[in-house]
C-alpha cells in the first residue's frame, strides 16, 4: 500500500511527540522506590463507598477453593497464594491485581469469606505491595485497586487484629501517594479520569484536610472539561467508557452527599450529559451499540448505572462532538458513525469503523459491528479494529484507518481518515437520513466513500447507497479495477437464509423478520466472527456485496421489516 509525503510526516511527529512524552513523564517522575512514597499512616477510614458492579457469592466460593476465573482464564492455584503463581496472560494479571473480584466476597458476607478476602489482601501487601515497578502499580490497576479496597473495606476489616489494620491503611497510603504522583504525567485519557476518581474517593475515605479535599475535586472537574464533551461523549468515542466511569463516579458522587461535603462543581452537570450520551447509544434492547471498543455486558451492568439516571427526554437525533447519527421511527434504531478518530494517544481503542452503522428493532439487534472482544485476545482485538470488522465499505481489502504496530508507539492510529463532512437529510413526517463522506483511502487509492442512508417514518424500511468518489467527487474511470466490498454483520442470534430471487432474510428467535436486497448485485451470505459476546467469540454470518468500482462505483440496498414480533402480529 503506498503511504503518502503527509503519512510519513504524520509518523514522524509521532515518533517525536511520544519520544518526548517519555522524556517529560520521566523527568517528572524522577527516581521511583516505596521508600519515597513512605508516609504517615492513617488512623481509619471514615466511609466505605458502594460498588455497583453485580456480585456473585458462588465466586466467592471458587475463589475460597483456589480457582480463579479471570481475564478468560481458570487457574487453580490449589490453595497457594494466586500472587506466587505465573499468571497465564496479562488480562488475568490485571484482573487478579485489580481486586475487583473482592466484591463476590461481599456478597457472600460470613466470617469465612471475610477471613479469605483479608488473607489475599495481606498476601498482596507482602508479596507486591512494595513492587512499585510493577503491574500492580500500573494506573488503570492501581486506581481499580484503590476503589475496590475503599468499597469492600467492611469485609476485609471484619474481624481484623490491629497488626493488619495498621498494614492495610499504610499500604492504602503508599499507593494513594504513587498514584497522585503519577497521574499528573499521564495522557488525558479514560485511565487517567479513573485514577482522579480513585483519589478523590481516597481523600473522602481518609482522613484529609479540607485542601486535600478541594485538589482532588478540582482535578476532577478538569477531567469532566477535557473528557467529557458538550454532547455528553467521552474524547475517546468508545461508549463503553461512560458505562465504566459512572460506575465509579456514581458512588463517588454517594459519598460527597453522605458526609455532607460538596461535590465537585463539574460533576453533576458532566454526569447529567454522560447519561444522555449513553441513551444515545442504547439499542431498542437496551444493548449498547458496538463502536470504537465498546464490547458486550450484562443488562444487569447497564441497569445498575442507569437507574440512577435523573435526565429526561429522548435520546438526541445527533451528538455534533462525538461525530454519531442516531435514527429512530417505530420501534426501529440506526445508529451511525460519521467521525474521524480521536487524535494520538487517545486512538488506542479506535476502530476503522467510519460510516459503519447498526440496526436493531424491537427486542432484537439485527445488524452490527463485531465489538471488542469482552476478554482481551491480542489477535482478536487487532482483527475487531479492522474495517471489515464493521458493516460498512471497505476498498481493496484494506482499512480506512493506518494502526501502528510499534511497541514503541502502541497500538495508535497513525493514518486514514482525517476528515468526514455530513450532510442531514431529514424529511418531516417523511423519513431522517443523513449522507456522510470519509476521506480513508484518500492516500492509499485517491479515493472517497460517501454513504446515504435514510430510514423511512414507517420504521419499516432503511434505504441505503454506498459510492466511492475520486477526490473531485466524480465517479471513477471504468479502467479502476479497485474491488469493494460492502459488508453487514448480522448478530449471531439471527437466523440467515436467502432465496432464489437473491434476497437475504434475517429472522428474529420472537418471530420479527428483515429482509436485505440490493439493485444489480446479488448479495452473498459468508462466515463471520462476533467478538463482542461474553461467553467469547462466536460464529455468526454477514452479508456481502462485492463489486469493482470502475464497473459499479454505486451500490444500492435496503432493509425492509417483512414480520413483526409474533407478539404484535
């Protein structure tokens, strides 16, 4: 693939910026050992926050057992401490350091899982508490590890001898010291904000100084005014990282109001907007719609943020900042992608997924993207971040994104789309739609994909058309020889046959049915992965158009509702 002069100078800049990101959070960081970051210890922890993340009492038992479940992984550490045992893959590194699992201890709530929780909490304070170099001080884990201790502190400290008491809340003021220590140095993303909610908790739960007090509220809403955008979106565009943050700051927000000290002055309007955001993203399910790496979670997990939802009204037709379109009629729901991706270091999670859109209807999701995997995988995580991952057009086999595969970079966007212009097609009482053009392949094959796509008011009926342009926005010349291929995920509850007349129908497991047609192509029915499943990775089936662009530069297709759920037939 031929990379243009702006592409090379793109990874230049790159290259450069990160090399100075390291020099700069170097120096600010200085030498790092336990012994700097010694301290006072505090006396007690004044409150305990809630967690809202669905706990289970039978994994408390298999934890009890020495089996542990995580990050996709069984270990069974046949009862030796899970800290001395070779952790199979990083994701159950991070998972096991995180202690979020403390919350099935929780749940079980007798002196036995409280005697098991504290003895791993202790086996971690002696085996890595020190280890400052460590995954377990890495940011994301250390804040997690923070919230989960604050929150289940009750169960770890019933029935504890004053020798651990004392190691608990010395160990919780080494690593409350590192991470506000660190955190100034790190990139604006979703970890950090996670990191300013872990020691804002930190400075309710401790004892603190009022100023101690006012800085972490401050530091917080400077997270809300360079994350959280007007409409709501986090700068990252993934919609799962709203679901991730209010989880946390919901009960941060708890705490401020049950010890009668004043949240900070961003969050409430912030969180009013996330909430709105995020009815954006839902499906008529109530699912989350699979963009930039977002995956699959439980309905308990979403219902467990959104209950606490004061906003109203209907989800918004359009978020301006974080580049979406969202049309509903019926029962129906489209939503679409029409952004470029977040710049740097913000792009670590961004898919090639510009102009891909989902459908879903009633209690069902018909077409979507293939999400994020639930457990990160390397191979798929790096195959659910490519174009054809994504119902939309891809050229040539290739993505509209550029990702890096350095590991001195990371696994940033470095090339691909940089501009996407959108245009409403609204109708009153007629039909919404919007055409939309990205600019992805501009510097591999001089070209532009334009999507229309419009959703009749009957609900019934989505009418699309994908076009690849040169860059005048003239159709190319019959010589190109440049292959497309329009592609629409089908979720893998679906059923997925096709007729002799070419047409594909989608039948629901409540009876609803869709059928795709497409003029002067005959669409194909291929294998296909859904990645963002919990239970894994799973079959599933997509529907292809193929064709050469200087034959066919303008592919037309619908969607059409031919039953209804048996319950309303």
């Amino acid at each position: 693939m031929a990379f243009s002069v702006v592409d090379s100078q793109r990874s230049a800049y790159l290259y450069g910026a990160e090399m100075w990101r390291r020099f700069a959070r170097r120096m600010a960081l200085g030498r790092i050992n336990a012994m700097r970051f010694a301290g006072g210890t505090p006396d007690r922890l004044v409150v305990a926050p809630i967690d809202l993340r669905i706990a289970d009492s039978h994994i408390a038992e298999e934890i009890y057992s020495g089996r542990f479940a995580m990050g996709g992984t069984m270990v069974d550490t046949g009862g030796g401490s899970p800290f001395q045992v070779e952790a199979p893959n990083r994701a159950f590194a991070r998972s096991l350091h995180a202690f979020g699992w403390l919350r099935h201890m929780r749940a079980a709530d007798h002196d036995l899982a409280c005697a098991n929780a504290r003895a791993l909490v202790d086996d971690w304070i002696t085996v890595e508490g020190r280890h400052l170099n460590g995954l377990g001080f890495q940011p994301e884990v250390l804040a997690s590890r923070l919230i989960a201790w604050f929150s289940h502190s009750p169960i770890v400290l019933r029935g504890a001898d004053h020798g651990f008491y004392r190691r608990f809340l010395k160990s919780i003021a080494l690593q409350t010291r590192y991470l506000r220590h660190v955190t100034a140095a790190m990139p604006a993303d979703a970890v950090r904000f996670r990191a300013r909610i872990a020691l804002a908790m930190a400075s309710l739960c401790l004892p603190a100084s009022a100023g101690t007090v006012r800085s972490a509220s401050r530091h917080l809403d400077a997270e809300f005014d360079l994350q959280i955008l007007p409409d709501g979106g986090h700068t990252s565009r993934n919609p799962m990282v709203l679901i991730d943050l209010l989880t946390d700051l919901l009960p941060l927000r708890q705490t401020y109001v049950n010890l009668g000290q004043k949240p900070p002055a961003k969050m409430a309007a912030g969180m009013d907007r996330m909430f709105s955001a995020l009815r954006f993203f839902r499906h008529s399910n109530g699912e989350l719609a699979l963009f930039n790496g977002a995956s699959a979670m439980s309905a308990d997990r979403m219902l467990g943020v959104l209950r606490y939802d004061e906003t109203s009204g209907t989800a918004y037709r359009e978020m301006p900042h974080s580049r979406y379109q969202r049309l509903t009629a019926a029962n129906t729901v489209l939503i679409a992608d029409t952004g470029p991706p977040p710049k740097d270091r913000m792009s670590t999670t961004a898919h090639a997924g510009c102009l891909s859109f989902e459908l879903s209807s009633g209690a069902n999701r018909f077409i979507v993207n293939a999400g994020a995997p639930v457990t990160y995988h390397p191979r798929h995580a790096e195959f659910a971040r490519l174009t054809a991952a994504h119902s939309t057009l891809t050229l040539d086999d290739s993505s509209s994104l550029k990702i890096s595969h350095s590991a001195f970079l990371g696994p940033i966007v470095t090339g691909g789309v940089r501009r996407v212009t959108v245009e409403s097609l609204d109708q009153e009482a007629r039909q919404l739609g919007f055409v939309a053009t990205h600019d992805g392949y501009v510097s591999s094959l001089k070209l532009l994909h334009r999507r229309r796509i419009r959703l009749l008011a009957s609900g019934h009926e989505v009418q699309g058309r994908d076009e690849v342009l040169r860059l005048d926005e003239t159709a190319p010349a019959p010589d190109n020889r440049t292959v497309g291929v329009a592609r629409f995920h089908v979720h893998p509850k679906i059923a997925v046959s096709q007729d002799e007349d070419g047409a594909v129908h989608m039948t629901a497991g409540d009876g609803e049915s869709w059928v795709f047609l497409a003029r002067d192509l005959t669409p194909r029915i291929e294998e296909d992965v859904h990645f963002a499943d919990l239970a894994g990775a799973r079959t599933s089936k997509q529907i292809v158009l193929e064709f050469t662009v200087g034959e066919t530069p303008r592919v037309d297709w619908k969607l059409i509702r031919t039953t209804l759920p048996r319950a309303e037939a």
